[in-house]
C-alpha cells in the first residue's frame, strides 16, 4: 500500500553530477531512494527513487547532495 503524502513534487536526479556518496539514500527519512543499475559516466550508479509514492517531498536529499545531483521541482 502506498503511503500518503501531503504535497506532489517531482524529484529530479541529474545523473551525470552524481559521485555515489550515496548520503541521499542513507539519510532519506522514508528510505525512498536506491541505487540504479546503469552507471553513469563517472562510474558510479546513482539514486533513483523505488517507489514514486513514497517520496514525501520532504526535499532532504536535495539540500544534503554535494554535488547538487537532486533538486525538487515544486
Ligand atoms: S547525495 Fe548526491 S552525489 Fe551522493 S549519491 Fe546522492 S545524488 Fe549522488
Ligand atoms: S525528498 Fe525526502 S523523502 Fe523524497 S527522496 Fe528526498 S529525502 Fe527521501
């Protein structure tokens, strides 16, 4: 079942900025977020999101990216 969430933003995920930290996935408070499979051109496999239903917009990830590889489209 899908968890209900307050407000719809799209998370965007610029896929060739990202390094693999992987913080985004460590600290998001819903554990919404996963390695992909396909790695990018630095080499590592970046975050996508499991389920589209369980991002809550809380926008973590967005300010916690050191790269700024994510960023919510409100
Ligand atoms: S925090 Fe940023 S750089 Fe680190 S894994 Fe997530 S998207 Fe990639
Ligand atoms: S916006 Fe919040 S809930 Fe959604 S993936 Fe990022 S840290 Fe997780």
């Amino acid at each position: 079942m899908k968890k209900p969430t307050t407000f719809k933003a799209k998370l965007k995920i610029v896929e060739e900025f990202c390094k693999g930290c992987d913080y985004c996935i460590e600290f998001c408070p819903v554990d919404a977020l996963k390695r992909s499979e396909r790695p990018n051109l630095r080499g590592v496999c970046p975050p996508k999101l499991k389920d589209e239903g369980t991002c809550i917009a809380c926008g973590l990830c967005e300010r916690i990216c050191p790269d700024l590889a994510i960023c919510l489209e409100r």
